[in-house]
C-alpha cells in the first residue's frame, strides 16, 4: 500500500506549501527552500515513510495525507497510551522543527491532568496550546527533576544523553531511535544507524535486563528502527 494518500496530497499540496511560505522567515536556515522544493517536485511520493526528511514528514502529518497505519506520528501516540505515559510531568526531546508529535500528545496529556515540556532548539514556532517549550538543547545537565515521562522520536544527538539519564534518574523512557549512528554524528548513516540502534539497545539490554523493553514499531509502518521503553519504579509497582 502506498504510504501516501494520492488524493488528498495533491487536494491539499497547495495549502502546504503555503504554509511553508508563510512560515519560512522563521524556519529561519535553507530548511525552508528545501522544504518547499520538496514539495513543488512531490519527492514526499517517492521517499520511502522513515527516510523522508523529518521536517516534511511533520507537515504531511499536519496536513493529514498519509495512509492509514503510515503515519508513525500517530502511531507513537498510541504507544505512548498503551505504556500510560501520556500522565503526570512528561518531557518530549527533539520535538522537530514543527513540534507534531507534541501537538498530538499534549491535549491528552492535558485531559489525563497532566503537563508537557518540550526541547527544541530549531522550533519555529513560540507559543503552542498546553505547553512549555525550552527552545534549547536536552543535555546531561538539564533540569529533569519534576519529569515522570521522557520520550522522543529520532532525537539524533540527544538521543545517547536522554537515554542514560532516564535509567540513571529512573524515568519512563521510550525512545524511537532515528536511522542514524548516533556514536559519531561525522558520518551518520542511514541503515547503518538502524544497527548501530539495535547494538545500542543490546547494549542496554545488558546492563537493565529486566528494566529494558525493545519493540518494534506496527508493521503498517514499515519502519525497522527499534523502539527502546523502560518503565519507572513508581510505574511498575502500579501495574
Ligand atoms: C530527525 S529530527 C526529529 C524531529 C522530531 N522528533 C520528528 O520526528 O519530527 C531531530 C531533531 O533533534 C533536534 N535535536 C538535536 N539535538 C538535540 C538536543 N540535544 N536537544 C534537543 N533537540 C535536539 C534537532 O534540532 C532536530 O529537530
């Protein structure tokens, strides 16, 4: 099955390019002509799902033109409310320039009473409904105190900090890692990051045993990258 719905992406091509125009000052770097490019010449039709660059991906999200089961924006919201992570104090890392994932999650966070942060250096936009955005790096120095929850999709160079922090100062975790190897950010590589990912997750695995899960994303996806969770002890005694 096609990851994108044809029809409506052609319905609503426009609209998204004019949301690019109309946001490029700031996106701020050449982020927004590539975007647009992108766009004009539908390379978003012939990029397989987890290989189109996050930044489209986001607006196709948005703008609600993929299959169903292909939008993995969604598909991690669903995961995150089997785990009942969308509770309590939550932080998302790397939440992208155009910060979707959290724009799915935040109103449910909200309606189970609970709070998002976001990091971001690259936001582009200010101000979002229910919640806080620090337009910052995630570091092994940032303030995680008050968080129950930390989760992130492909956070690239957060992703080895986020992870060691959140078994270090027993959070929840869930991480789905990007396709990079996140080891050395010189050479990051497509598929061979998805087995740098599976090693690192080993590795973990390891050391946590039973504090570890991977799993793997719904096979509507396609994506083969893992998906790393831990639960914290507060969560596990509750189950
Ligand atoms: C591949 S993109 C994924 C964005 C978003 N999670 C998504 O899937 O749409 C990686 C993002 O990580 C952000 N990033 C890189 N290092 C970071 C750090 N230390 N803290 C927070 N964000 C970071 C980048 O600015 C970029 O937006």
């Amino acid at each position: 099955m096609s990851e994108i719905d044809i029809e409506k992406y052609f319905e609503r091509k426009n609209e998204m390019l004019n949301f690019v125009k109309n946001n490029k000052e700031i996106y701020n770097d050449i982020s927004a002509e590539e975007l647009e490019l992108a766009i004009e010449l539908d390379l978003g039709l012939v990029l397989p799902v987890y290989k189109t660059p996050s930044r489209l991906s986001q607006i196709f999200s948005k703008f609600e033109i993929y299959n169903n089961g292909k939008d993995y924006y969604l598909e991690l919201v669903k995961l995150l409310e089997k785990y009942s992570f969308l509770e309590g104090n939550v932080c998302e890392i790397a939440a992208g320039r155009y910060p979707r994932l959290a724009e799915l999650t935040a109103p449910k966070i909200k309606m189970n009473g609970g709070n998002l942060t976001i990091y971001e250096p690259n936001i582009i936009l200010s101000q979002l409904d229910n919640i806080t955005i620090i337009k910052d790096e995630f570091t092994k120095n940032s303030n995680i105190d008050k968080f129950d929850t930390l989760y992130a999709l492909k956070p690239c160079e957060a992703t080895i900090t986020m992870v060691e922090r959140a078994f270090e100062e027993d959070k929840n975790l869930m991480i789905a890692f990007c396709g990079c190897d996140n080891s050395t950010k010189k050479y990051p590589k497509w598929d061979v990051g998805k087995y740098w990912a599976d090693s690192f997750c080993m590795e973990f695995k390891d050391r946590y045993n039973d504090e570890t899960e991977i799993i793997n994303w719904p096979s509507s996806t396609g994506i083969d990258t893992p998906i790393m969770i831990r639960q914290n002890s507060k969560t596990k005694v509750k189950k």
